[in-house]
C-alpha cells in the first residue's frame, strides 16, 4: 500500500503569488496526507491526471479557467468545488488551483465533502494561494465521513469545518471565522493552524476527538468547547488574545501544553466532571487565569498572571494539582478556593496584592516558595484543613517576607495545623537563624508576628 502522504504530493499547477496576498501558514509546510484506514480503502487505477501512486482520481479545479462542463483534468478543470465533489468517489484527491472559490466563479460549499476524499490546496512561497471564501457566514465546509484538506484558507465561514462521523486530517489551513465543530463520533487532527483576525478554536461534544497542532491565532473571539464525552487536545498553542474563556463541561476531558497567551479570560470548567491538564502554559489574563468549578486540573509548570481582576487560579467543588508552575502578579491572591482540595509542589508564588493562599478548604503545600506578596503568605479560615508539612514528610516550603505575615490560621475546632520542616523568616517569633523551628515547636493560640498569625481556636505544629 502506497503511503498515505501520496495523496498530497502532486499539485500541477502553481500560481505564483505576492506574498501579502494571504497569511503564511502556521508551519509553511505543503503537504498533508489522509488516515491510514482512507488510504487503506482507496482502490481504482490512476488516469493519465491522476496523483501519484495510483491511489484513486486526480480531479482538477479552477475557478478562472475552468468549466464545470469539463472533465476535471489538470489540462481541462472544473470550475467549483462542488462540481468536482458530486463526481469524486472515495480516495480522489481533488486539487485547487490557486485563486479564491466562492460566489465569484459559482460555489456555495454546500455539498459535502464525500467520505475518504481529499481537498488539497498549495501554499508557494510560504503563503496561502488558495482561499474558500464563503458568501454567507452561516457557511461550513462539511465532511461526509473520513476526508482530509490541506493548505487553504477558509475566509467568512461562520464555522469552519464540520464533521460528525468517520476520521479527518487537516494540514496547513487557515481560517478567518468560526473553527471547526466536532460532534458525534468524529475524530478530528489539525497540523498546523493559522487563525486570522477574530478566528474561533472550535467546539468538539459528544464522544468526538479534536487535536491542534502547532496552532497560531491571533484575536480569538466565541467560546472555545470541550462537552459531554468529548476529547480535545492542543499542542504548540499561541494566542494574541481571547475575549472567552476555553470551557470545559460534562465528563470532557482536555489537554493543553506548550502554550503561550495573551491578554484572555483563561481556562474555566463547568457542571460536571471534566479532566483537565494544563502543562506548560504561560498566560496572562484579564480575569482569573484558571477558574475551575468542578472536576479534576492538572496544572504542571507554566506562568499563571492574573493583571486585572480577581486571583490569578480560583476553585470551587474541583480537585486542582499544581505542580511546577509560577503565579504572579495577580491584583488578589495567588490561587484562592474554598471548596475542593488544592495539592501544590515546587510552585512559586510572589507579587500578588492579597497575598499567596487564600482558603476554607483542603491544602497539602509541599516544596514551594510564597514569597514578597504585599499581604498573607497561606491564609486559611473557617473549616479549612491545611497540610504544609508534617514530622515525617516535611513542608520544605519557604514562607518569607510577605508584608502582613506569612502564614494566618482562623479556624473553627480548636485545630492544630502541621506544618514542619518550613524555612521562616530567621530569627523571628521563636525561628533560628536559618529560619527554622525546634523539635516539638509550636505557634501557640493567639499568635502575632511576621511568621505567623494565630488565632484562639487555632495553632501551628512547627517542629521539624
């Protein structure tokens, strides 16, 4: 069986192009390629026109020079799109020619692209040269079943590519507009990605898969979506800005690494249960950076930056893992929930107004740095179960030089709060000249100071 990246290499003709004609792809790559199980199902002889490998049909469109009363040769093409797309069976490639389709030479994209069909585009001198430009923004370019597309541009379309069943691979496009939807059973990958203007990401539901690769947008407007039992992951993520949050809902679970983002409304979860890791993310936003109100987070290194409004990281009802990662600069607290549980190692902590920690809940702190916050390192209150180290497995948290004081306990209960094996501010209510505690050390009820603050129901076990 002939590779399934043969689909894509033959493009006769080029049209050359200025290159500020039309965005340069997010790779500057050419080529892309159909699933294995497409190529596995192409079968026919290749005419005198077809692509190489003899893997089905080679058809031909161009919008200047074309007919649709033609065969569809490289020497005789179509004129649109859908022409070719009521003639191509499964594993045709049909080829564009550069210029731009829509309602100049006739097409409407409202025929499906036919199951285990390939769409390819060419992209000369690291430009787009073909552009589908849709006549209404209720415009979608829809997959029938299994198909591929690669390097063109999608301008207007309100979404971009539709898919509701069978396994769809995508390289090298763009699209100004709405991104793709994912439903059903679909199984989506996108190499490469160029979202230009107020570009969308997309929404995938259902039991359906999208996965971004190497994905560049710019402002990203609508509300990127993972639902239901769906899956959506994204690496090498760039974005200028987004006016929406990425939300994620249902038993959706979502991965997201290598990601640098500008001024947005970060990540939120919703009702339900979603599974999301967040690795390698830096973000500065206009609103809490995470907001999670349910489910499970994985947040492993990255920068977290709230410049606005509100804490940098907020949770209610979520069980949230940090891990490696740095808050900063947020006008509230560093991360801030009062119902779930909070687990952070080797995490960094400064500059944020209200201080570090701010909590009613559970929190297991090991191995990380508050730091130089103008208010409270760890503040917890009411019924909150606090973990920053025990005798046997040691904090090894640095406390330090925050304004107000480094750690403030007012809880209910009468409870004793561990927290050995610290570094401390040195010398400074009871701490050495390392910033360490004795064995069998304590705060004591009613405490005052830079170390601590305590209150008559509560007290901190500092010995190390």
């Amino acid at each position: 069986m002939i590779a399934a990246s043969t689909w894509f290499v033959s493009i006769v003709a080029v049209v050359t192009i200025a290159c500020s004609a039309s965005p340069a792809p997010a790779d500057g790559g050419t080529d892309g390629g159909l699933p294995d199980a497409i190529a596995s199902d192409a079968s026919g002889d290749a005419s005198g026109d077809a692509t190489e490998g003899g893997l089905g049909t080679g058809l031909w469109v161009d919008p200047i020079k074309g007919s649709d009363g033609s065969p569809g040769t490289n020497l005789f093409p179509f004129k649109t799109i859908k022409k070719a797309f009521t003639v191509a069976q499964k594993g045709d490639v049909v080829n564009l020619v550069a210029g731009t389709y829509g309602s100049s030479n006739g097409d409407d994209f409202s025929t499906p692209i036919p199951d285990g069909v390939a769409l390819v585009g060419t992209t000369p001198n690291g430009t787009y040269a073909v552009t589908l430009e849709a006549p209404n923004t209720s415009d979608t370019l829809t997959f029938a079943g299994s198909g591929a597309v690669s390097s063109v541009w999608l301008k207007g379309f309100g979404v971009s590519f539709t898919a509701t069943t069978g396994t769809q691979a995508l390289d090298t496009v763009a699209w100004s507009g709405g991104g793709p939807s994912v439903s059903g059973s679909a199984q989506m990958t996108i190499n490469g990605v160029t979202g230009i203007n107020s570009a969308t990401i997309g929404t995938v539901s259902n039991t359906a898969k999208l996965v971004m690769n190497d994905a560049t947008f710019g402002d990203v407007t609508g509300i990127p979506t993972c639902s239901d039992n769906a899956t959506f992951s994204a690496t090498n993520l760039t974005m200028a800005s987004a006016s929406n949050a990425f939300f994620f809902t249902g038993s959706c679970t979502a991965s997201i690494s290598k990601a640098k983002i500008g001024s947005s409304a970060g990540f939120l979860t919703g009702n339900g249960a979603p599974n999301v890791t967040l690795d390698s993310i830096d973000i500065s936003s206009d609103t809490p950076a995470v907001n999670a109100a349910g489910g499970t987070i994985t947040i492993t290194n990255g920068t977290y930056s709230n410049t606005l409004s509100g804490s940098a990281i907020t949770s209610s009802n979520a069980t949230v893992t940090i891990s490696g990662a740095t808050i900063e600069n947020s006008p509230k607290y560093g991360i801030e929930f009062d119902t779930g549980s909070v687990t952070a190692t080797g995490i960094t902590i400064t500059n944020c107004s209200f201080g570090g920690i701010y909590t009613s809940a559970a929190l297991k702190l090991r191995s990380s740095t508050i730091q130089n916050t103008p208010g409270r390192g760890v503040q917890g209150y009411g019924l909150a179960v606090l973990d920053l180290g025990t005798t046997t497995d040691h904090g090894n948290n640095k406390l330090l030089s925050n304004s107000v004081t480094d750690v403030d306990i007012t809880l209910l209960n009468n409870q004793t709060v561990n927290a050995s094996g610290n570094t401390w501010n040195a010398s400074t209510q009871g701490a050495d000249a390392a910033g360490h505690f004795a064995a069998g050390a304590t705060s004591g009820f009613n405490a005052t100071g830079a170390n601590f603050i305590t209150s008559s129901s509560a007290q901190l076990s500092l010995g190390p």
